[in-house]
C-alpha cells in the first residue's frame, strides 16, 4: 500500500504540474505573421512577378502557414512554418533571420589566448576565406588540363572540334572568396596588421583587393589567348553571386559592348531624395571641372533628376507600383572603358568605372556554364552577355535570386519573435522584359543537377559542348 500511495501521489503531483502549465498561444506569432504580409505587400519588388509569372496567391500561402502555427504547440514549431513560408518565395534575397540564443554567462567560454598578428588572420578575419569557391564543373570535362595562369582564378584547357576551349572558373564576385587578393593589397597599401584597422583602412584594402582581382581577370584570359584558345568558356557552376564587379568582368570577357539591365524599385520619396541627391552632387562638381567635363556633368545631373521623378509616388491605376530606375551599372547603361578615367566621381554614374578594366579583352566567341546553383551577380553576369548576343549560356536554369539591394533598406523586425525580415529592394529587367529573379534559361540545356557529382555533371556537360562551340561561333560570325 505504501508503494502504491507514492506512486498515487507522484502522479496527482504530475497532473497538477501539467494542468497548471499555461498552453501554448499561437495569437503573438499570428501577429508576427500578419506584419510579415503587410511588409511583403509594402514592400516586396518581386510581388508582381510572384502573383502574375508564378501564379502564386500570397493570401493562400499566408493562410497556409496560419493554420500550421495553430496546429502547432510551440515556438519551435511556429517558427519552422515560417521558414517553409520564406522557402515557398525561393527568391535568394528574401530571408528571415532569428535571434540568435542567448547563452547563461556560466557557459560562456573563456576567451581564448590572443595569437600574434598575421596578414592570414588579418584578412580571415575580415572575410576573405578560400572555402567560398568551389572547383565547379568545367574541370571535370574529359581531357581538361589545367594551366597556371599566375593569379587566383582556375584555368585549363580542352581540346574542341578543330580548336581550342579555355576554361576560367569564377567562383564568387567577390576578392573575398580569395585570401591572395586580400594579401596582395595589405602589401600594396602597405597596411600595418598589426594596429587597428578602421572602416578606411578595410575599405583601402578592398579596394585594391578588387583591383587586384580585375587585373587577374584580365591577365587570365590573355594568358587562355597565348595558349592557344579560341572559345572561351566561363565557369560560373555553383556561384553565389558577389558585387557590382560583374558588371566590370563582362565587360572584360565580352567581344561586344555591352548595354546594361534597365533597374525598377518600388516608388517611394526614399528614391526620389537619392536621385536628388546624386543631381545635387553632380552639380557640385560641374561647379569646379574644367568645360568638356562641366557640360557632361550637367547632363548627368539632369538625368538624375529626370529619374528622381520617374520615381515619385502616384495615385491611380495607370501608376505602377516599380519605376525605372536607372540601370544595373548605374545612371548610364554603358561606357567606354577609360573615358572617365581620373574623375572622382565617375563611378556615382557608371559602377564599373570604379575597377581598372578594359573592355573586351577576349574577342573571340563565348561560352557561360550556369546551373541551378548560379544566383544573384552570377547571374546578372550570364543575363548581360545573353540579353547582348555576347555570349551562348549553357548548363541549367540558373537559382533566381535577381536583383539584390541597392543603396541599403531598412530591414523588416517581427514585433513577437524579433526575427528579422530582409528583403531585396531593386528588379533588374531582362531585354524582353521579364524580371530576372525568374532565374536565366540556356541556351543549351544539360540536364545536371545541383546534387550531382562532379564527375557525372562533367560528363553531361561535355555530351552538350560541342553544340555549345558550334552555337558560340556562329553567332561570333553574326557580329
């Protein structure tokens, strides 16, 4: 009797426990869910192409993910029906990110001992880590030989129906995918590792770093040239996407000038005040430049202008809610290398005027290899050699991240869980139209996946090169 008294009352005790805990409430995450449509429908560029070219109904999907967090009973679960919401989006700009855990200060470790300076740690520390690129898939087409060209990029050679492929793989946009780029620069800018270094000290470091990373680029290709290439075929499998840099290496690696991707965003005072404010400063400048560069920055000032009120906010249903907005590389769609060398403010109207680039360093027909894990400036790489004839695109639908952020946004913070929304701010328009966060389609497809191994993906691809060869030169003979 007295064993089964205690165990009577351990498990009254229990019940009690249990029927005194309160039950979990969906309402805050309800709340957090509801401010999650409110900011998409705001302030989401993408949403036209998510309901007109998906055919997606926002409502059906938010509805979704409401009865999933009823059906839930804790944070946990909650959260995860937000996450499959954000993945239901599979835009790469669009993210949610939740608060890190806080850990008791008994479980904070120790800090670890300081180790002595060098220039590795100096530039790991700031991001540069060669974990960011990967081999890619070119190099596992049958017969590849790679060559030592002298810089950070992978290069190779394969033979190809009565000529030569070279290969360049560019992993990331970024010199941080690079940590050589980051040593080369702290030598050149003679930065001392060893004091702190402020936000113009990193930022003299990256500059040179891309600066490095563009002349290799260029150095790269004439190499491939003296080697006997005469396709060149551009890497860009298992990219994530990086910079405006793109914008400077297709230029470099295209036979043709380029016209860049028309930009829209969303209408709103913000935009007309930044437009504003480039016209006012391009003033500025034309206040003290000589006469030739006086003239031209009138017209640019202009031009700001002109597009601070294509951009203004309007009522109506002939108003849309995207306004064109300049372009990919900035106020102008394209520019001669060089033609505003030495001029400060340059790159305020042409992004890529900030790398020291020229213009189509390789001429003969190109080839871009793309897959399903290509997102963002990789893409915007592959969209503007396409949408220009420069280039054949081979490989498979590219991920679809698109335009990413332009001149920074205000991130979206969930009032309940303090996750925070971060959305892209900018499209960038393809030459039909369409919005490129639909992802880039080849132009010759090879049917690889994004989980298949290398060898197997070289192999596909190497079934569809010669096409691909014989596409490129053709359509260098339309030039």
């Amino acid at each position: 009797m007295t064993f089964a008294g205690k165990t009577t009352v351990l498990a009254v005790a229990a019940f009690l426990s249990l029927a005194a805990a309160p039950a979990w409430d969906p309402a805050p995450w309800l709340a957090d869910l509801a401010q999650f449509r409110a900011a998409i429908v705001r302030d989401y560029p993408n949403l036209e192409w998510l309901t007109e070219q998906r055919e997606v109904s926002l409502d059906t999907w938010i509805a979704r993910t409401a009865s999933e967090i009823r059906r839930g009973s804790s944070d946990a679960d909650a959260r995860r029906a937000m996450d499959r919401l954000v993945e239901r989006f599979n835009d790469g700009h669009l993210a949610l990110r939740w608060p890190a855990p806080s850990s008791p200060p008994s479980l904070t470790p120790p800090a670890a001992p300081a180790l002595a300076p060098t220039v590795a740690r100096f530039c790991a520390a700031r991001g540069y880590t060669a974990g960011q690129v990967t081999a890619g898939t070119a190099a596992a087409l049958s017969g590849y030989r790679p060559i030592d060209a002298g810089g950070p990029f992978n290069a190779g050679l394969v033979d190809a129906r009565g000529g030569t492929i070279g290969v360049v793989r560019m992993g990331i946009f970024a010199p941080h995918g690079y940590p050589s780029l980051c040593a080369q620069a702290v030598a050149t800018t003679r930065t001392a590792i060893t004091q702190p270094c402020d936000a113009g000290c990193d930022d003299r470091v990256l500059t040179e770093a891309f600066a490095q990373m563009t002349r290799a680029l260029m150095t790269t290709i004439t190499q491939l040239r003296a080697a006997g290439a005469d396709v060149l075929l551009v890497d860009l499998t298992r990219n994530g996407g990086g910079t405006e840099w793109a914008e400077a290496a297709a230029r470099i690696v295209s036979p043709v000038a380029l016209h860049s991707a028309p930009i829209g965003v969303l209408r709103s005072p913000a935009w007309v005040a930044r437009w504003q404010a480039l016209a006012a400063k391009l003033r500025s400048e034309a206040g003290k430049a000589p006469p030739h560069d006086r003239a031209m920055l009138l017209d640019f000032a202009g031009q700001a202008e002109a597009t601070a009120d294509q951009v203004r906010p309007c009522d109506g249903a002939a108003c849309p809610r995207l306004a064109r907005s300049g372009f990919a590389s900035g106020l102008l769609p394209q520019l001669p290398a060089g033609t505003l060398d030495g001029r400060g403010w340059a790159p305020e109207v042409f992004s890529a005027a900030q790398f020291p680039y020229r213009d189509s360093v390789w001429q003969g027909p190109v080839i871009v290899l793309i897959d399903s894990e290509t997102w963002s400036a990789a893409e915007q790489f592959a969209a503007l050699l396409q949408d220009n004839g420069a280039a054949i695109i081979m490989g498979t639908r590219s991920g679809g991240a698109g335009c990413g952020h332009l001149d920074g946004q205000e991130p979206t913070t969930l009032s309940h869980s303090g996750a925070v929304l971060d959305m892209p701010n900018c499209v960038r328009f393809r030459k039909d139209g369409s919005n490129e966060v639909s992802g880039i389609v080849p132009d010759i497809s090879t049917g690889v996946r994004a989980n298949d191994g290398a060898s197997f993906a070289g192999r596909l691809t190497a079934a569809h090169l010669p096409m691909a060869v014989e596409q490129a030169r053709a359509l260098a003979l339309k030039r």
